[in-house]
C-alpha cells in the first residue's frame, strides 16, 4: 500500500477492530496504532481515566472510537460490548485480545484462588468474547489477534498458573484457527517476550530486578509487527510470531 509522500498510510482505511486491555501497554499501543492507519477503533478496559486518554489519542486520528469500560469476567459486559460494536459499527474486522493479569508463585504454596483469577481474565474472558464476536467477525472474514506470552512456548519455575493459562491460550487460537479458517477467518498468536508495561514492571518488583525499560521490547514495537501481519496478503495467514528483547536481561 502506498500514500503520497509525507501522508499516512491508511490501510486499514474503513474497517473495525475491537481492542481489550486498551487502557494500558501493549494494548494501548495497538489500539491507537490501528487508528492511526485508519480503522474504527473500539477499546475496552477498567481503568476509566486512562481508558478515556487512550479513546482520545484514537480519536485525533479522525476515526470513531467506542470508549467501552468493561470488567471481561462480566457475562452483562460481554454482551454490552458486542451490542455496542454491532450498533456503532455494523461490523468487526479485527480483535485484539491483550487483556490479562499475571501472579508469580511456586506450585507448592501459591494461591488457588489467584489461579482462578488468572483463569477467568486470560484464557475464559478470550474465550467467551471471542464467542459473543464470531458472528460479526465471520461476515467481514476478520481477523483474531491472541496477545500471547513466550511462556507459552517454554514455561519456567514460578511461573505456572500464568503459564498454564498462555498454555491454554495457545490451544484455544490453535483450535479456532482450524474452525473458522474455512470461513476466511484468520488467527493469530502473538508469543511477547518482555515489554516495557506496567504488567512487566510489577513482575520486576516482585522478582526484585532493576527495571531498566530501554532494555525490553517497546509496546509499539509489539503494534508494528501485529499490525504488519494484519495488513498481509490474504493469501497468506501469520499464525503464530515469537518475539524477544535483543537485549539480555541483567
Ligand atoms: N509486558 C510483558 O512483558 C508481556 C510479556 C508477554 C506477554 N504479555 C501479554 O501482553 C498482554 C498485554 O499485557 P501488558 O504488558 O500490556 O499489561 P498491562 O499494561 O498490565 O495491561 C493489561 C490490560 O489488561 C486489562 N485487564 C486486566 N484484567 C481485566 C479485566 N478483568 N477486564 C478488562 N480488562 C482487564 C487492564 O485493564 P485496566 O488496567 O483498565 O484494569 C489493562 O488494560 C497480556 O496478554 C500479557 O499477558 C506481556
């Protein structure tokens, strides 16, 4: 796709997508990318003060946006959100799910009920929104972008109930991938190394490292590469990318 010199590339020029964990990191940075190239823009998160920030970032770039605050565990807005993509918007080209929480811990004394927890936001609300889209996303042949972590591909001590969750997250894309792929549906899995968020940070804290964010990878950066494989041929199908800091941690 080319633009005179000097304007924006608008490939995604009149086409929906729906964004969760917008308000936040590598969210954030697909969200406000996507609108950026063109697209109608539906961003879904808690936090309402920086879920409004993000809204408005989209909306500089002329696009119409969907301010959607929304707890994904919630059956009530599970439903609201799709009502409201199907009446805004008539359509749904592109979901992103980069919603997830995470908690570190031994399998021998971490808590179960935050094992619940991460199973209900990272594998069930994915699971059950990406349900309550198919329909939409079927008639526009859209695309579904699983916002997945390397520890998926290669679990490590301390890490297994929010691997196992990953884990399961994989396994859902790979199965929905063979599903609807005969419909023109094209799915995704996105293996993020460590990103520079608030999420990252946190586990920083609580693994007791300095946390030096030029080191990691740039949620743009994560944008770049979803958005790049979002924008190929319909030929072809991306379906998996695994990513990495360059940089080794200290
Ligand atoms: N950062 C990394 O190093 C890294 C590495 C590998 C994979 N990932 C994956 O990348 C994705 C994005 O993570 P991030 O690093 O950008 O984290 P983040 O900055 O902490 O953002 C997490 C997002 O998830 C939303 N969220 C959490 N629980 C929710 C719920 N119940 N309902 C609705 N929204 C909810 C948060 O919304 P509110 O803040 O509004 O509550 C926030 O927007 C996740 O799937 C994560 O597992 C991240």
């Amino acid at each position: 796709v080319s633009a005179p010199a000097g304007q924006p590339v608008h490939e995604f020029a009149s086409q929906t997508a729906l964004v969760t964990g917008a308000s936040s990191g590598i969210g954030c940075a697909i969200a406000v990318a996507l609108a950026a190239r063109g697209a109608h823009v539906c961003v879904v998160g808690r936090n309402e003060s920086k879920l409004a920030t993000v809204a408005a970032r989209c909306e500089t770039h002329g696009v119409r946006v969907i301010n959607r605050r929304a707890d994904l565990v919630s059956e009530v807005d599970v439903a609201q959100i799709e009502a409201d993509c199907r009446r805004t918007f008539g359509r749904l080209d592109i979901l992103v799910h980069s919603a997830a929480t995470m908690s570190i811990g031994r399998v021998a004394d971490a808590s179960v009920s935050d094992f619940d927890c991460l199973y209900q936001i990272n594998l069930r609300a994915p699971y059950r929104l990406t349900q309550a889209m198919l329909p939409l996303l079927r008639s526009s042949k859209g695309q579904i972008v699983f916002i997945n972590s390397t520890l998926a591909l290669t679990s490590k001590g301390g890490f297994s109930q929010y691997a196992a969750t990953k884990h399961g997250l994989k396994a859902l894309a790979d199965s929905l991938r063979d599903e609807v792929n005969a419909d023109g549906v094209r799915v995704l899995s996105v293996y993020a190394g460590r990103t520079a968020t608030p999420m990252q940070m946190t586990l920083h804290e609580l693994e007791g490292r300095r946390y030096d964010a030029d080191r990691l990878i740039q949620p743009d950066d994560i944008a770049s590469i979803v958005l790049h494989a979002l924008a190929a041929p319909r030929s072809i199908e991306i379906t998996d990318i695994a990513t990495r800091p360059l940089q080794a941690p200290r």
